[in-house]
C-alpha cells in the first residue's frame, strides 16, 4: 500500500481495536480495487468518541466504523442516524457528508441478510417463525433484518426477560410479532420454526458452551451461529449433524463491511472466497 497526498482515509475506532479484523477486511479490498485508500485501527478510549468522532471531518477523514464501547454512545454525538439504525438502538458505520456533517448507519442486519441470502438462498421468510437466541445488540440487528424480510412471527429467547421484552416493545411491527420466552422453553419454541440464530455470546471460545437440543427443530430449517471464533460452533456441529443447513458468522462479518467501504472509497466490493480465507486464517492459531 502506498499513501499519498490524495489518500482517502477511514478506520475503525474501538476500546480496544487491536482485536478487530476490519483492518485485514477493508485492506484486502483496498488492494483488490486499487483504490487509494487507507484503512486505519483508532484506539478511542470511551470518554473520547465524541470528540474523535468530530475530528474525522477536520482530518479529512471520509468516515469509520465503530465497534465495542461506542456503538450506542455514538447515537448522540453524530447530526444523522438512518431510521434503521434509529430502530437498533446501534451504530457501526459513520460516513462524513461533503458538508462535514455525520451520518450513522447500522450495517450489522445488512450483513446479516447477504449472508443468509448467499448461504441459503432457498430458505424463504414465509417458511415459519425465526427463533433467536438473545436479545443484546446484535439480537436487534438480526430481528430487524428479519422483519424487513417478511418474517412473520418472531420467538426470543433470553435469560434477561426484560431485554428481551424491550427489544420486542421497539422492534416488533404491523406485520411480525415478537415474543419472548425464558431458556426453559427453548426446545418448544423450536416446533415449526423455519429458521433458528444463536446471538448470545455462548458457544464463543472463552465463553460457557451453548446447550441446546434441537430435536424439536423442523430438519430443512436453517441453523445460524453469529459467533465465527470458533467458524463452527458447538451449536453448527450438532446442527450439521442433525442435517440442518447451517450457516456461520463470518459471512455477516464480511458483508456487513461492505456499504461503509462503498460510501468512503467509491468502489463495489464483493465477499468472495479468497477473502473469506484471508479473513479465516486469522481465526485458526497456527498447529
Ligand atoms: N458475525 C458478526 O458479524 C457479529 C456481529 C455482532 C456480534 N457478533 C457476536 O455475537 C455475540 C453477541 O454480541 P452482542 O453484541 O449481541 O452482545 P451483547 O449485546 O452483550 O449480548 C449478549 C447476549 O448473550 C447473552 N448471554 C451472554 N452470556 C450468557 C450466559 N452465560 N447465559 C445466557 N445468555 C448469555 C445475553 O443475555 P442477557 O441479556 O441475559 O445478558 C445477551 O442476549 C458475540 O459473540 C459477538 O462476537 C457477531
């Protein structure tokens, strides 16, 4: 990569940053489009983001993304959140306008229903109702995704009721019921679903292991796992053996960088298999 004068700038801020694999995803397109850009990590401690975010313009920044801590906290700092992002509660994409002004989107459910779209592209909103496992932010991510798809009926399940009650309060429409149950119902929840997604950080490497039995779960519903450390889950292993289609997270991951990446280079990128195993062998240690 070279940097010169007229090098577009975006990043990533979060506290810490150093974990995140948006770097390796933006810089493989970058090289893959030839587009003089620059993506950079931007260690932003939590009391700073309104500040940093403010300095993008004065940089000469075209925008960033955020992760953990500044995902909510961004909401009030920035001129413009897009109705969906508004709906989530969340942000991870901020574009700076020609007018310096700040506009924040939530590319998270984008992401999530590319993925679903290229995993499984015969898997249809009307087949039954989606169940979730959680209901923090990523949770909203996917149930707003999938109740601009059409899904009609949406089952929570969570530990903290409450949670779960305030995301079916805010997200739930005309046309897609959310309801929201404890763990205890979890395997009659899955009894004519069409769809079933593990949200909840169970199952993540350094994480306690996600139980659950699917035998309840209709065989041609597709099993999703957000969690990609490990890329197959405990959930996806029994799934798989089960004969379900299942679909992991890395493919959200990687599509939910493309509209940023889009609106600050000016260039269409795609998810393609060599940088699925560019991505992915940084998530393998090395025997
Ligand atoms: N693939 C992707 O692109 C992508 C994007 C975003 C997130 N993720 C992954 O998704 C996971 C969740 O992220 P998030 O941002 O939604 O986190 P979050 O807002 O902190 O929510 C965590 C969820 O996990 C549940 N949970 C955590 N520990 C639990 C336990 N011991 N027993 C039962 N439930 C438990 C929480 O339940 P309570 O409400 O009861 O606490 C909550 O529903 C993470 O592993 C993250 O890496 C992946």
């Amino acid at each position: 990569m070279k940097i010169t004068g007229t090098t577009r700038l975006a990043g990533i801020m979060g506290w810490p940053v150093a974990h995140s694999r948006s770097p390796l995803l933006h810089g493989f397109w970058l090289d893959e489009t030839a587009v003089d850009g620059a993506y950079l990590p931007l260690p932003v401690q939590p009391e700073h983001i309104g500040e940093a975010l403010r300095a993008l313009p004065i940089l000469g920044f075209r925008g960033c993304n955020l992760t953990i801590p500044h995902k909510q906290t961004a909401l009030s700092v920035v001129d413009r959140v897009e109705p969906l992002a508004r709906r989530i509660g969340a942000v991870n994409t901020i574009i700076v306008a020609p007018d310096g002004t700040l506009e924040a989107r939530n590319t998270d459910a984008f992401g999530f229903r590319e993925n679903l779209r290229e995993a499984v592209p015969d898997w249809h909103p009307a087949t039954g109702p989606a169940v979730i496992l959680g209901a923090g932010g990523s949770a909203r991510a996917v149930v707003a995704a999938l109740t601009d798809a059409g899904v009609a009926e949406i089952r929570i399940v969570n530990r903290t009721l409450t949670r779960a009650e305030a995301l079916a309060r805010d997200l739930s429409t005309s046309t897609t019921r959310i309801t929201v149950h404890s763990w205890v119902e979890a395997s009659q929840v899955q009894r004519n679903a069409g769809l079933l997604v593990n949200t909840t950080s169970l199952g993540m490497t350094g994480e306690p292991p996600l139980v659950l039995d699917l035998l309840s779960l209709p065989p041609s519903a597709p099993v999703v796992d957000i969690v990609y450390v490990p890329l197959e889950t405990g959930l996806l292993a029994a799934a798989r053996q089960r004969g379900h289609p299942v679909v992991d997270g890395l493919g959200m991951l990687l599509h939910q960088g493309r509209p940023g990446f889009e609106a600050w280079f000016g260039a269409a990128v795609r998810v393609t298999p060599e940088l699925r195993a560019a991505v992915v062998a940084t998530l393998v240690p090395p025997r």
